[in-house]
C-alpha cells in the first residue's frame, strides 16, 4: 500500500493532531489502553465549571485500575461527580485505513468516540470509499497535514459502553488538567491571573 509523502511515520502525525485538539479544547495523551487496543491517542473534553470546582476542593488520587473503578462506583462517594463531556481515542494511520478503521471502532466501548487520523494526501486517493466505510462502522474521520487538521466525519455513538473504562479515562484526562493548572499557577508571578488570593 502506497504510503504518505507528508509524513514518514505514524508519530510525526502526531503534534499537529495533539495542537488542533488542544484549539478545541482537549487534553491529550498517547498510547492508550482502551479494552481492546491501544489507542494512538486519546483526548479528553472536561466541563470547565466542574473542572474548576474539583480543583478548589482539593485533589484527588488516580482511580487506578478498571478493577478498582468499579469497586469505587459502588461506595458512597458525593465528592466525586462526572467531570467530562466527551472523549475521542485516535487511530493514527500512514496509509492503512481499512485496519485504522477496525481500531478506532474497537475502541469506542472504553472511549466513546473512534476516530481514524489520515494523511491528507493519502485520504485524497479514496476520499468517498473511505468516508463511506468509516460512516457505515460509526467511526470519525480526521485529514491531517504537518500544519493542521481537517474533521471530516464526526464519530457515531457506541452500541456498548463499559462505565469503569469511560472514567477511568476521563480521571486521567482531569489529572492531566490539574497538573497543568498547577503548573500555570506555579510559573505565574507573584500577584498574577492564577495567584489563589488573587481571586
């Protein structure tokens, strides 16, 4: 299969795709476990209000393992409410998109959200086979070029979800949040935007 001439491998695909999702809103991360794969990607949309009022209260330790998530479930816990209003996970691909296609839908029962990630000129070989085949399997479909992306499909929602997976993604995407607040609040000088006291 005909390769790419915008990018020669699969990670160099990743930095324009990690910045357009970071414009939309999206804390990212690669290399994913998402029940039935691993996933390029993964991105996390939080409530911001939500988000903000967790930080305030305090912080808040990893939920760990999808054992231990749904072990937690189960108690009393009215400190803990959902934090996220959406997740994508990411199949970066050179040039198979029939494979690309099988992943992203495998891993919307732990995420959401597929979608497959192509480079624009190899997408531009088969524009309508492969909308089509991501349409009819639910799956989003992404053009990327070094200097930006294109959504072209946005994902269908799954038959199944397993609740354990959702969160225990979603609680990572927020401790990536919150490290990167603390990290702004850290470097910010003394009396500036995100000084406590400052308001």
């Amino acid at each position: 299969m005909k390769g790419s001439k915008l990018f020669r491998l699969e990670a160099h695909m990743r930095p324009p795709v990690e910045a357009w999702l970071a414009t939309q809103g999206y804390v990212s991360w690669p290399e994913v476990p998402c029940l039935f794969g691993i996933a390029d990607l993964v991105a996390v949309a939080l409530h911001e209000d939500r988000a903000q009022q967790r930080l305030a209260e305090g912080p808040i330790s990893s939920w760990g393992s999808a054992h231990q998530c749904a072990h937690k479930l189960l108690l009393p816990s009215p400190s803990w409410y959902p934090l996220w209003r959406d997740i994508r996970a990411i199949e970066l691909k050179l040039a198979d998109w029939e494979c690309a296609i099988h992943q992203a839908r495998s891993y919307k029962p732990a995420s959401q959200h597929g979608y497959v990630a192509l480079p624009a000129d190899v997408l531009d070989r088969k524009p309508d086979v492969i909308a089509d085949a991501c349409k009819a399997d639910g799956v989003g479909l992404l053009s990327v070029t070094p200097d930006g992306v294109t959504q072209l499909l946005q994902s269908g929602e799954p038959k199944q979800v397993y609740p354990t997976e959702v969160v225990r993604i979603a609680e990572k995407g927020w401790m990536l949040w919150r490290n990167a607040r603390q990290n702004q609040c850290n470097s910010a000088p003394e009396g500036g935007p995100f000084e406590r006291n400052g308001g």
